[in-house]
C-alpha cells in the first residue's frame, strides 16, 4: 500500500495533472504549495533522495506548470535533483513512494518514465544547451506557439557546459526562457565568481530600489527594458555598474534578464511568468529561493539536507546508517583522512574537487590545510587541467572527481595530463553501481575508459587499507598518471588506518589458492569473491582467488601462472564488461596464445536503473552469491 495514501490535502488531492492544477484559483495557489511542501517532507523523511533543493522550488514548480501550458510547453529541469514536485505535479503522486527505489521511479527526470520529463538529467549544466535544441527544432516545425523554460540552479551555472549554451543562444536569438533558481548554493556553498556577482545583484540596495520603482510601479515587464533605461538615468550612478547592458553578464549574452525576484511569492512569480510568456527572444529569469524552505533543520543545515537519508520529520534528526553502526568507514571517509595525513608529510600535494567537497570527504583538507585543497565549482574539465597545471609546476595534484563525472573530463585527462605524462593522481569515487541514482550515476565505465589511455596507471582498490596503500604509492617521487577507483559506501575493515605500505605497480596479490578454478577480481567484488570462496570451500569446490589491484598494467606473472595452472578462469569487476578489467585478462591470453574459458562477470552492455547496491550487484550476476553461482556451474559443466 502507499504509505502517503493518508495524507490528506485539500488541494493535492485534486491534482492528477497540471490541468487540474490550473482549475485551482491563483489565490489558493499558496496552499496548494504548503501541502506539496508538506507531502515532499514526507514522503523524502521515510524513503530518502535529494530533499532541501525540490523544497526551495516548490513555489516555481507550481507557478510554471500553472502558467505554462505543460508538456506542450517544454521544461527541462537542470540535474534534476530538484524535480520531485515536478513529479508529484504531473501524474507520479501515487508512485513517489517508489521513488529511487529498485524498479519504481527514477530519482530524476527521465523521458520514458513521463511525457512531462522532456529531457533526461542527473548531470549538471545541460539544460541550457538542450532547450535551445528544442527551441530551433519548435522553429524549424513552426511551432511558434511552444513556449521552452529551463530551469537552472547557481551551481549549476558554475559549469562551462552552461556558458556554452548561453553564447550559442544569443547566436540564435531564440525564444527562450532561462529561470535561473539562486539559493547561493551548490551541494556545499557555492564557490567562485558568478555566485559573488549573483549575490551583488540580489543584495544591491540601490537595484532593488529601482526595480521596485520600474517593474512594481512603473508598470508592465515587457516594456521593463525601455522603462528601466529611464530609471537608470534618473539613479546613474548607482546603477550603472549593475544594469546596463554592457555590464549585466546575461544582458551581455543577449539574453534580456529580470530580476531578481521572490522565488517564494508563488502569487507574484506567477505574475511575471505570465508577463515573459510575452515577450519574445532570449530571456533569463533570475530568481532567489532558500534552500530547504519550510523544513527548518533543511534550511539550517542545507549542505547536510542536500539528500541526508532517512530522517525524522517531527525533530528533523537524520537516521545513521548501517555503516555507522558497524564503525566501517565509508572509502569516501578514507580518502579524506588519508590526504590530509599525505599532504601534511608531503607539500607538494594539493587537493582538487568539482564542486563535491562533502561528498568526496576534501573537506577535511580544506578545513586543515585550507590554501592546498580547492572546490574549483561543477567544472570537471576545468578541474582535471587545473590539476595538470599544478602538476607541470611540480606540484603533486589528488583530482577527486566522481567516476560519472569523471566522463566529463575525458578530453582534459588524455590531452593535458596523459600526452604530458604528469603526474596527476585522480580518486575515482563512486566508481561501480552507487545505487539509488540510477543510471546516469553509475561509474561503470571508468575502468573501461582509463585502461585505453597510455601512461595512465589505473587501480582499484579492495578495501580501505589497500585504497590508502595505493595513495601512498601514487604521490611518490617519479609516478605519472595515476588513477584509483573505489566505490560508493563502506568497506570492511574496522582498523583501517595501519602505517602506509608502498605497493609495487603492477602487482597483485594472492587471497586464497586453490584447484579446480581461477577467479581474478579488481576493486571491491573481490570481497564478494572471497565470501563465495569460503561457501564454496565446504562444498569441496577449491577456488583460487587473485585481487590484481591494477587493470593496468596487469600483473603479468600472476596471469602467466593462472593460464598455466587453469583452463576455467572467472574475471569480476564492478564496471562494464565491453572493454573492462575481463577484456583485459582475455587480450592478455589471446597474445600470449594461451586458451581457457572465461567467464567475465560484471555490468552488462545496458544501463542499470536504480535500486540499492545490493539489488543492483544482484542483478548484474556479481554479488557473493551470483559469484558462487558462476563458478558452481562453471566447475560442474
Ligand atoms: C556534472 C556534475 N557534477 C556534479 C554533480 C553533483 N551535483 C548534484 S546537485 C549539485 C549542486 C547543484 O547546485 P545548484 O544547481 O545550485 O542546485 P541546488 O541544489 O542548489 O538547487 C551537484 C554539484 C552533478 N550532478 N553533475
């Protein structure tokens, strides 16, 4: 049964789809607002996703599908992490108890799942680029009438996918609306220089004088450009700096920009979207919101609200997870640790993170070592040749970007770190299946994509003593491109933090001999792989088994031995099997005219959806007992 079936709202209730929506007087608007408001508390409280960012659009969620006429009316929602009352709006209500959630509905706007999700998201700065995609093909169908809204966040501002966007549309002069949602703050605060300029804009008393003056008083928004000039005369000084065309950032792109407003006034932001619903060409709304609006724990602590987990909606206390109970670390944790231990021994070391410094644990750097570890903002590109520049001076760059996003960067880590064999060490974090956020989340393909690049060495680690053994290793004196890969959540080992070991490039490590079969497994499955050994050890079935450490470059004694001793062999890898960690060892025994059956185990040539980790190893066939299967049937053919 739906657990939000008792929840009652007057207004909520009535709503199927934005139609019903529509019937709803503009005065009743607020209400409808607390009580979608008050279902995403709810339902995010008991079946936990990204909370405090769907709370501060509650209002522009509800304006625009009221005003717009949605999904005629094309809205794309940049990262998409804030579209739950989006979904709620447009049909999903019943379901979102499903949300992220092992075949239910997607975390994220997804255009299989809706006709009202026009584009799918999860990575950030597209929006932009996609709706003037839409834009010039309603123009070359002469769908004049099609209205097209992105809706974009600060942080995600930061990204130059965005200013990209940005130049082409002022190219175009397309009809455009580009509401730009400013809450000041990415998943931590917002860093660098649009934010600082978003903020004079929002905080100059001067301009919020004269818009008050020109867009309250004066009279109609779309006569706003006109109208303002003339005000702009009377208050020159004061304002010149701020509005003019040569000085606005946006007016500059060609985009005419409104704003700031309320973003939590649904009445009046009703109001001025039905005002730009009239006026043509490129135009950028800017609105200002809180993040985690109406929930006071969510507006308080926002970088924590971001997505907290379960939580208690009476007391706003976040619920710990399993991990913390067991006191296993999270590699996450492990890596934020372990730099700050590395670079206090090592100054050359310097730590670098898109825009994900909590995520990724480089918060602790910051905090101790503040003038060596930089949020660089969503700019993944960016970050990698950032970190090459350091490492042409010298400087020993740890880039931690999150495997997906990593994707990226791909360009920047093979053209101005590999070609230049500098010495970069990139922390993949959530390599593998991460869970709950689905298919454009999972850092599959890392492995995959690193292997191919020359002089790059690429490892994955099976636990946390390994992970800190190879970023040990990797910030010696002489190392090139480095790259680690480990996954989202905990690992196993409660004592973790035991004297570094260098670890020899290349080299793999024996877990458990055996007999009648090889099992050759990279990063954290070989932990699974050991549990399916022990269970297979009392059924009389011996099973060797290898953690290899590097897919490159592979430990070539340990696979000359393995070929020799074994005609079954099994490779497992928490990434794509096209092109992954199997496909190395079979190139291996291909040239090195050796023949036996492999069985590769890993992500199949399709994209997983969401579901906890666990489901997700599960289903791709490499979770404990998926392995034990494998080899079961192997042995017994
Ligand atoms: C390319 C990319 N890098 C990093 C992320 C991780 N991420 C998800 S939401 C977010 C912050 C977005 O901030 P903003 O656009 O201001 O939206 P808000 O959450 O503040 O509403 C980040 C960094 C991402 N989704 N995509």
């Amino acid at each position: 049964m739906n657990p939000m079936e008792e929840k009652k709202g007057r207004f909520l209730d009535t709503i199927r789809n934005p139609e019903d929506l529509r019937k709803i007087a503009v005065r009743d608007l607020p209400e409808v607002c607390d009580e979608l408001r008050d279902y995403i508390i709810d339902a995010v409280s008991a079946n936990p996703g990204h909370f405090g960012a769907s709370l501060g659009v509650v209002e522009l969620t509800v304006a625009l599908h009221y005003v717009y006429n949605t999904p005629y009316d094309l809205l794309v929602w940049d990262v998409g992490h804030q579209a739950y009352g989006h979904k709620i709006l447009t049909g999903r209500k019943d379901l979102f108890h499903t949300n992220r959630k092992y075949k239910g509905i997607s975390g994220f706007p997804k255009r299989e799942e809706s006709e009202f999700d026009t584009f799918g998201t999860g990575h950030a700065s597209t929006s932009i680029s996609a709706t003037l995609g839409m834009a010039i093909a309603s123009k070359l169908k002469s769908e004049d009438d099609r209205k097209i809204v992105a809706v974009i966040g600060d942080g995600a501002m930061t990204g130059g996918m965005a200013f990209e966007g940005l130049n082409n549309a002022s190219a175009q002069n397309s009809d455009l609306l580009i509401i730009l949602n400013d809450n000041n703050m990415a998943i931590d605060p917002n860093v660098g220089g649009i934010s600082q300029y978003l903020l004079n804009i929002s905080k100059s008393q001067a301009y919020n004088r004269i818009k008050r003056d020109v867009w309250e008083g004066l009279g109609k928004l779309h006569r706003f450009g006109y109208k303002l000039r003339s005000a702009i005369q009377k208050n020159q000084h004061a304002l010149k700096n701020i509005l003019l065309k040569e000085n606005n950032l946006f007016e500059a792109f060609n985009f005419r920009y409104f704003g700031p407003v309320d973003g939590h006034n649904v009445i009046y932001l009703t109001k001025v979207l039905r005002d730009l619903k009239k006026i043509p060409g490129p135009k950028l709304l800017h609105i200002v919101t809180r993040k985690g609006k109406g929930f006071k724990q969510a507006e308080l602590n926002q970088t924590k609200f971001h997505a907290p987990g379960r939580f208690n909606k009476a007391t706003g206390e976040i619920y710990t997870c399993d991990c913390d109970v067991d006191k296993a670390p999270k590699f996450q944790n492990v890596f934020g640790e372990t730099i700050v231990e590395l670079a206090e021994k090592n100054k050359k070391i310097v730590g670098i993170t898109p825009a994900m410094p909590s995520g990724c644990s480089l918060n602790l750097m910051m905090k101790k070592i503040p003038g060596r570890a930089f949020d660089v903002g969503i700019a993944e590109q960016h970050a990698v040749t950032f970190s090459a520049g350091l490492a042409a001076q010298g400087l020993i760059p740890f880039c931690n970007i999150y495997s997906t996003f990593m994707q990226r960067a791909y360009d920047q880590v093979i053209h101005d770190v590999a070609i230049q064999n500098l010495h970069v060490v990139f922390c993949l974090d959530r390599g593998g299946l991460v869970g709950e956020d689905g298919a454009t989340h999972h850092g599959v393909f890392d492995l995959a994509y690193m292997r191919n690049i020359p002089n790059m060495i690429v490892s994955a680690p099976m636990d946390e003593i390994e992970l800190r053994n190879l970023m040990y290793t990797a910030q010696l004196e002489g190392m090139g491109p480095f790259s680690i890969r480990y996954p989202r959540g905990c690992g196993i080992s409660v004592s973790w933090k035991k004297p570094f070991r260098k670890i020899e490039i290349g080299k793999g490590r024996v877990i458990s001999e055996g007999e009648d079969i090889a099992i050759l497994t990279i990063g954290k499955p070989g932990i699974f792989a050991k549990r399916a050994v022990n269970k297979l050890q009392k059924e009389n079935i011996s099973a060797a088994l290898y953690d290899m450490r590097f897919i490159k470059p592979l430990d070539e004694a340990i696979l000359h031995t393995v070929f020799k001793t074994f005609d079954k062999i099994i490779t497992v890898e928490d990434g794509v099997i096209k092109g992954g960690f199997g496909s190395a060892v079979a190139e291996f025994m291909a040239q090195n005219g050796y023949s036996a059956k492999i069985k590769i185990l890993g992500v199949p040539d399709s994209f997983i959806e969401q579901g906890t980790q666990e489901e997700l190893y599960r289903e791709c066939g490499f979770d404990m007992h998926g392995i034990y299967t494998a080899v079961k049937t192997f042995v017994e053919k």
